[in-house]
C-alpha cells in the first residue's frame, strides 16, 4: 500500500474512531500526517486559510499575555485538530468515500446510542430503587453512550443525524437508505432520552428544518404533529416546560444566565485579547457583577456555556469574528456551489448537510461551549472539509464537460 493510501485511511480512521476514543484518534491523526508527509502527495488545504490563520495566530498571543500562559498550553496542543481540514482536503477523492465515513459514523454513533438505552433503563431502576423522583435524579446524570458526558455525546449524535439525514433527503444512492434510516431512528431515539435542550430543542430542529425546506416544503405542515407527540411524553414535558419553567436548582437556568453575565463583564474588561486560554475557571469570582447573590444556583462554572462569549472572553474579540468568518466563508461557499444547475445529488447532500451541521452547532452553541469539546470540534472540522472537497470534485467534473468553471480554487 502507498502512503498516500495509508494516509487515506488513516484519516478515515481518526474520523470515525472520534465516536469511541479522543486517544486512538489522535494517534491516527498523527500517523495520517506522517504518511502524508512521507508521500510527497500533493497537499491541498481549503480557501479558509487566511481567517483560519488569525484565529490561531490570536490564540497564540492570548496565551503568551494571560496571567498564566503555562495553563493555556491544552488549547495550544488542540490546535493540531485542525490538521484534519489538511487531511480530508488532501487524501479525499470523490464523495462516495465522504458517504461512506458518514454512513460509517452512522454504524458507530448508532452503537453508542445502542448503549445508551441501557444506561438510560440502569438509571430508571436506580431511581426506582431509592424511591426518588426519575427526573430529578436523571438530569444531573445523563446517559453518555461511549463518550464521558452527556452534551458531548448529544453534540456528537446532533453532527452524525444532520448528515444522515441529508444523506436520505438528498442522495439518488439507495443501496444504503435502509441502514440509514434505521440509524436515523435510534439516534433520534437517544438523543430525545438525553433531554439536552440545547440539543434537541435547538440545534437539531434548526439543522432539520434547513434540510425540509430545500428537500419539501410541505413536510412543514408536520411541524405541529411532532411537537405534540413530545409534549405527550411526561418527562419530555417535563424537560420542555423547564425553559420556562425550571424544577427549582434542578434544571434551573439561572446559573446560564450568570454565565453569560460574568462572560459580559470579563469580554469589557479584556475585549483584545481576553483573559487567556483557560482562565474562565480560575477567575470566574472575580467577575461576577456583584448584583448576583452568593452562593451560586448549582451548575458548572468552569466556562461559559456559550461559544460566542467563551471565545470572545477567553482570547478576544477578534479572535471571535475570525471564527465566525471562517465558518461563514464556507457556509456561503457551499451555498454558492448549491445553486450550481449541474450539481450532482451526491454533492448536494453534502454541501446540504455540511450547512445543517454549521446550523445546529452554531444555534447550540449559544447555551453550550460545544466547540471547546475535541470530539465534536474534530467532527465539525471533518464535514467542513468533506463540503470543500464535495465542491471540488464537482467542479473539477464540471471542467471535463465544458472549459470553463466556476471553482472555488485550493491553493497548494
């Protein structure tokens, strides 16, 4: 086998081994670039180089002007995540190997969930035996399938069941629909049992209601139905009406909303560069606003629960807007590749898809620091490279039927 083949499927590897070991993983990334390198193969990196630079190159200096740059190193060592944007854009060839990874993620996230309906009936039991109330003692302990937390498996489930679905939505391929409805079906499953609201309430419906309406309109009209059929479920109910109605310090929103209020005070106080990678935690009490009571609602302090404010807090505004930048320049380059009249349905459902993921993260994001998980931060980076090479392979199909084409180039 070549290197460049061994690249190929180390790449796809990591990928998919994300669902069940941020290690393994890491250790395929890093043989994938080995063998990349070794290669002498042509490497190729997505058009998004410029604000994916000045991300990382303010990350870098928010680090070295913090309190305490030694504790900023793990977000300087994440930063080799995005090696896989290299990855995917240098090793991918067609998008039926893209199909192949996400049907691939389908099978393994499918197991996860598979083993979360276990947790789920273990921790039912567990209730039952100490005579509590089910709600009350499952919301502070969710089911987790492979991963270590619950948002981080939602987030997971979130990226593959986007994909999935605009892989039946969109593909003429048939040969696989059944296994991925079948996938379909037990991720929704999972998810709705994992009562993320952020998840199930927000960043999936939005994601899904992109999908319908470039698939059929029409399907909105069943819009109503469903959200009927969840609240008919007493605990769904229950979990829905906590928006606006929390069951005391259980599920209270409060401790988001001084999240959000701390991150304000500490994005006025730092708005260039923040107070450094890492430094939420530490100096959270600092920043405060003194009209908030002591002690705090129960929840977790150690970040924001919020992208935009996490980021802006942590590292600056600037190095905010070149994220979003980032994401933004691939999400209208995906929409410009979509209105292509000679668009193959096997790109479509990636570059559909691809736009549905960026949705539902970005809409989650705002009540969770989704991003700030490798797993779903590797994910999100694999389905942006999938888009552009989804794009390339179909402008470069488009080139062998007329001389001129509408590419979105790569630079060497």
């Amino acid at each position: 086998m070549s290197f460049s083949k061994a690249a190929f499927y180390l790449t796809c590897a990591s990928i998919i081994s994300i669902l069940l070991s941020i290690a393994i993983s890491q250790i395929l990334l890093a043989l994938a670039v080995a063998a990349l390198l070794i290669s002498g193969a042509r490497m190729q990196f997505p058009p998004i180089k410029l604000p994916l630079a000045i991300f990382i190159g303010w990350t870098f200096l928010a680090v070295a002007l913090s309190t305490d740059p030694r504790s900023g190193t793990p977000q300087i060592r994440k930063m080799v995540l995005f090696f896989f944007l290299l990855l995917v854009a240098s090793t991918f060839r067609s998008v039926s190997e893209i199909r192949a990874v996400v049907l691939l993620w389908g099978c393994v996230a499918s197991a996860s969930a598979l083993r979360s309906f276990y947790q789920f009936w273990l921790k039912f039991e567990q209730a039952r035996a100490l005579h509590t109330n089910f709600y009350d003692y499952y919301v502070s302990a969710r089911i987790t399938g492979f991963t270590s937390h619950w948002m981080t498996f939602g987030g997971e489930e979130m990226i593959v069941l986007l994909m999935l679905i605009s892989y039946l939505f969109f593909s003429s391929d048939r040969k696989w629909k059944p296994l991925g409805w079948a996938c379909v079906g037990i991720l929704v499953i999972s998810l709705v049992l994992s009562l993320d609201r952020s998840i199930f309430l927000l960043g999936l419906p939005i994601g899904v209601c992109y999908l319908i309406w470039f698939w059929n309109r029409k399907v909105f009209l069943l819009a109503p139905i469903a959200i009927i059929a969840l609240l008919a479920v007493p605990v769904l109910r229950q979990r829905i009406l906590s928006t606006v109605r929390p069951h005391g310090d259980t599920d209270s929103n409060m401790h988001r909303v001084i999240t959000r209020r701390t991150g304000w005070q500490m994005v006025k106080a730092h708005p260039l560069f923040g107070l450094g990678p890492e430094q939420i935690k530490p100096q959270f009490d600092s920043y405060v606003p003194a009209d908030i009571p002591r002690p705090l609602p129960t929840g977790w302090y150690g970040h924001l629960h919020n992208i935009y404010l996490q980021y802006a807090a942590e590292r600056g505004i600037p190095a905010l807007l070149a994220l979003l930048w980032l994401i933004g320049k691939a999400a209208y380059d995906f929409f410009l590749g979509l209105r292509r009249r000679d668009l193959d349905s096997e790109t479509r459902f990636v570059l559909h898809g691809a736009i549905a993921v960026f949705l539902g993260v970005l809409a989650e994001g705002y009540f969770e620091y989704n991003l700030g998980d490798s797993e779903v931060l590797t994910m999100f980076l694999a389905v942006l490279g999938f888009g552009y090479v989804a794009l390339q392979t179909s402008v470069a199909a488009a080139a062998k039927r007329a001389p001129v084409s509408e590419a979105v180039r790569f630079a060497d």
